[in-house]
C-alpha cells in the first residue's frame, strides 16, 4: 500500500474533483427583467438582498462585502474552488459561511454561501442550494417553487 492513503485512483474520478465551478455573473446595469435572469429579495439577519437564482451555478455565494459588514463568522473550506464566468475568467474560493438562514415570505430556507468577491448580486443561489431545497425552477415564467415545512410549496415570481 502507497503513501496515498484515501486518494482515488478512479481518474474519472479525480479529474470531475478538479472541475471548475460555474458561476454567472450580470452587471448591475444589465436588465434584470431579462428573459434568462430570475432574481427575488430574500432577508438575510433582518437586511434585505437581492438574489440571483442560477441553475447554471454550481454553488451559492455571497458578496464578501455584505459578509463583512454584518460580521459574519465565515470557514475555510476543505479546498479550493476555482470559479468562472462565461467570459473564462475565474477566481480562487476558501471561504464559506455556513447555514446561512435566507428568509423569505416567512420562512428559513438554509444556505451555504461560498465568498465571492463579485457584488453584482448580494446573494447567488446555484444548483447546491436549489437541490438542497428540491427547487423547481421554471424559467419562461420566471418563477420557481420551493418545499417547505410540512410538504407546503412556496411560489416566488421573479422580481
């Protein structure tokens, strides 16, 4: 037995691990009543944010800044995400704050927002969250249902 004790030697394995995260970024002039973008106000620590919902993102973020100016505990994660933009452009990530209580129409929908420095967007909502949620997402309506407590389902229309 080699010193690599706990690695794969599955390299399908290994190279999906090294795959970059995926992340769409808008600028705050672009219209947010586009056709492709969904967006809601979600209530993070009573502070109003507006929130990106991307099925094209592969993690949820927040903006480093509102992190910072609420004095959030964040963590190290237990690796490096590289995360790009449609434009190939991509930044490093170790920081996340865990169980983030998002509130929105009075309920807690939890999340784990990885620190991004963009703050084209507050809060980004990717494909970890909307699966945690069992989010349904319907992109010619710009809505998208979520289960809550007691099998209810909550439906928000894009801003």
């Amino acid at each position: 037995m080699s010193g690599s004790r706990g690695a794969t030697r599955d390299p399908a394995v290994r190279s999906e691990a090294q795959a970059p995260a995926r992340a769409y970024a808008i600028r705050a002039h672009e219209d947010v009543s586009a056709p492709d973008i969904i967006t809601d106000t979600f209530s993070l620590y009573n502070t109003d944010v507006i929130t990106l919902v991307d099925p094209g993102s592969t993690h949820s973020y927040v903006c480093t800044n509102l992190v910072s100016s609420k004095g959030l505990l964040v963590e190290s994660t237990k690796f490096v995400v590289k995360v790009s933009n449609p434009l190939g452009q991509y930044i490093l990530i170790d920081k996340v704050f865990k169980n983030c209580p998002l509130m929105t129409r009075g309920y807690s929908f939890l999340a784990n927002l990885m620190l991004l420095l963009f703050d084209e967007f507050k809060v980004t909502l990717g494909m970890d969250w909307l699966t945690l949620h069992d989010v349904v997402v319907n992109c010619r309506r710009k809505l998208i249902v979520l289960k809550c407590q007691n099998d209810e389902t909550l439906r928000i229309e894009s801003n």
